[in-house]
C-alpha cells in the first residue's frame, strides 16, 4: 500500500525554536547563530510576537543573539574565525556567563558539527560555550533543549559542588520555560510552590530565566526531580554532586500532580504527604470548579495538540477532571519514537505525532464528522493551519508559540491550582 507524502507545513516547533527558547531562558547566556539573517526573520515573526517579555534581541549592542553571517557551504574553513570575531564584537560590551552555538540547516546539510568550535570558543574566551548541533533536519525543539541542559550541567565548575547537596534543598531540572511571561512564571512558582510544600528548599528551576550562577545552586540540591527532557542533564549533576535523582512528570492536573508530589517526597524522604497539598486547594474552589464541570465542561469534545511533556496530563486533565472527551490527540514533536530523536519524520496523514496542515486537518475533519468539536486546544500555528468547518470551533491558545494569548495576570496551569486555569479557560468558550 502506497503511503500518501505529507508535504505540506508542520506545526511542531523546529530545532531552530528549541535553542532560541533555551538561550532568551538563561538571561546571562548569549546564542551565537552560525548562519545568515534568515534566523532575524524567523526570530521576528515567531518570538518576538509570541514573547512579550523577552530579552534575548534588544535594539543596539547589548542584544543576546548574535549571527555570524557565514556559510559553511561556501567555507567551512572560515566557520571559527567569524564564529571568534562575533564573540569578540560582543565581549566588547557584555560578558556572558556562556556561549550557546548553534547552526541552521545549511550547516546540517554541510555535515558540519560545532562541538569543536565550541571547545575552541571556550578556550579562548574562558567562557562555557554549548554547541547546539541538529546533525539531522528531523530534530525538533526538544533535542536542542536537552542539548542546552547537558552542556550547562557539564559546565558547572567543580567549585560548584564544594561541600557536597545540603539536605532538604531540591530543583527541577528540565521545564521549558516557553516565554517570560506570567503563565510561565505562575508555573515556576507551581513548581517551586510543591517542594517547598514538602518541606524542601528549592533551588532555581531548569530553566526558569534563572542566571547561570543561579543554576548552579543545583550542584548543592539533595534531590533532583528531572522532568523528560532534563533526565540526562540531572544524571550528569547527580553524578558529580551524589544527589539523588528521580524520574517525574510534567505535574499537570490533580492526578499528576498527586503523583508528582508523591515521587518527590519519597526521593528526599520528605515528610509531606500529596493529599495535605491537594486537598484544600481542591475544597477552596471546588463548588466553582463543579458548576463549571457540571454546566459547562462534561461531556464536551476537545481536539489537543500540545508538547510531548504536555500531552498526556493535558488529556488526562480534561478526561478526568473536567469530564470532557479528548477525541482528537496530537503530540507536537518531530519523532515517531519519543525516546529516539534520531527516527525518520513519518509521512503517515494518520499519524499522531508531528502535526502538519494535512494531518491536523484530516483528524478535525473525522471528529467533526463522529461526533462534532466542542473546542479546539493548541498552539497560533495549530490555530493558523485550520480549514474548513474547524474555523467555526471555538480555540484555546496553549503552547509555544501563542501570538494572540498573553497572560498578564499569572495564571499557571500546573498543579492543581492549574485545572482551574484550564476549567476558566476552557469554559469561556465552549458554546
């Protein structure tokens, strides 16, 4: 059976947007970009409208992002050089606290990695310096994101780690913090909020627009709680610090959130107890959430696209905290195989990852047709790609990028304070 090519646009944010949420994320960091202006354009039209509150590109000399305005293609040969005099041309105003490098796909297409230039880069200047290597066109936001967490938890300085984890303080290490706005600082807050619930201290998260030396409180942490994407970096911590590492999930509804409480508490022998946390945030609001539940969220149809770490507390959250029906699912990244970055992008129209115009249509259009949308949860460009009578379903902005949704408020959708932002948000709309 012939598999019908999808060659129309897809929706999953790109390696390019993974290391530009990494670096504005470090407010100390700046991200050299081995390419020409196309990174400008792109930067322009993607965040900068869905950011308000970044820092990464500001107008005259003190801007955080830099390009090199080479060509590897033409020669490789030169790549250092203009790499050097571009870190010069900064050092000149700034001193970063590290160097992200990063490429753009004709430097892929050159077989080009910047590992080496990276090392050379911070031999010169002594300053840590990251290569963000795609290596392969397939690899989305999430592999330049871990990719920044391991270089920054590799470029911790021993002195970092001197005296060894005090006991009780903690971190997260490896939330995408996907703009400086105040939904994602409510979610910090959340974040921080339930270790320190448990009686731990916390350090800054990862990432969180924490400075470098803010980071590095981590060497110090007891505990690590490492979320998807930062297992790798937190193991690299732990293995020089000797903290204890464990495994948790985004804590996105009232059963994640339970569920991250619990692993934490048993990891740092903590002597919180989740239900102490849960519970009167759930009996403060729960006559509200109820009627909102019972006259205007159960039994509705929701179509989500969100981020891996996102996906599954966001159906469960919808599912079993707000009686609705999650009839379409689509996982925003790139690889058929989560745990393998490195797998082909799927051409399937059926597949449930990678959402592109032709496959987030198709699956619209079978749930208008089973049973019809209620409304419609995902990012500007799930919203931008909608055709047909999907552009009659009300739409719930969530994930990066949002052009049209800033929350100038600070409302946070983890914990269980954050089923009530979506029990708001979601029943605003619905008809």
């Amino acid at each position: 059976m012939t598999v019908e090519h999808d060659s129309t646009l897809r929706l999953a944010p790109s390696f390019m947007d993974g290391a530009m949420m990494a670096a504005a994320a470090v407010p100390d960091s700046v991200l050299i970009y081995v390419g020409a202006a196309c990174i400008t354009e792109h930067f322009h039209h993607t965040h900068l409208v869905a950011d308000w509150g970044q820092d990464l590109v500001l107008d005259g000399p003190r801007t955080r992002l830099a390009l090199t305005f080479s060509d590897l293609t033409a020669g490789v040969l030169g790549t250092m050089e203009a790499i050097e005099k571009t870190a010069q041309r900064l050092l000149a105003v700034r001193r970063p606290s590290c160097f992200f490098l990063a490429e753009l796909s004709r430097v892929t297409l050159a077989g080009e990695d910047l590992t080496g230039a990276a090392l050379d880069l911070r031999e010169r200047t002594g300053i840590p310096s990251i290569a963000l290597s795609s290596r392969f066109l397939t690899r989305d936001h999430d592999a330049a994101f871990r990719a920044a967490l391991e270089g920054i938890a590799d470029s911790l300085p021993d002195a970092a780690f001197e005296g060894g984890p005090i006991p009780g303080a903690a971190a997260v290490i490896g939330y995408l913090y996907e703009r400086n706005e105040a939904d994602q600082r409510a979610n910090i807050a959340a974040l921080e909020g339930m270790l320190r619930d448990l009686g731990l201290d916390p350090c800054p998260t990862w990432l969180s627009h924490a400075p470098v030396p803010g980071l590095a409180r981590a060497a110090r942490a007891s505990v690590l709680a490492a979320l998807p994407s930062g297992r790798e970096a937190a193991r690299r911590i732990g293995a020089r610090s000797g903290a204890t590492v464990v495994d948790v999930e985004l804590p996105v509804g009232v059963a994640g959130t339970e569920a991250f409480l619990r692993r934490v508490a048993e990891a740092a022998g903590a002597p919180g107890r989740p239900e102490a946390v849960v519970d009167p945030v759930l009996r403060e609001a729960g006559t509200f959430l109820e009627r909102a539940v019972l006259r205007r969220l159960a039994g509705r149809r929701v179509a989500l696209a969100a981020l891996p770490e996102w996906l599954p507390g966001l159906a469960r959250t919808m599912e079993e905290d707000l009686g609705m029906e999650v009839a379409v699912r689509l996982r925003r990244g790139r690889s058929a195989d989560p745990s393998d970055p490195d797998s082909p992008a799927s051409q399937d129209p059926d597949r449930d990852h990678d959402p592109s115009v032709l496959t987030w249509n198709r699956h619209l259009s079978r749930a208008l047709s089973d049973g019809g949308l209620d409304v419609v949860v995902g990012s500007s460009w799930e919203r931008n790609a909608l055709q047909g009578d999907a552009l009659e379903v009300p739409f719930v902005e969530f994930g990066y990028p949002c052009f049209a949704w800033h929350d100038l408020t600070g409302r946070p959708s983890l914990g269980v304070r954050g089923v009530l932002t979506w029990a708001e948000r979601l029943a605003g709309v619905v008809r």
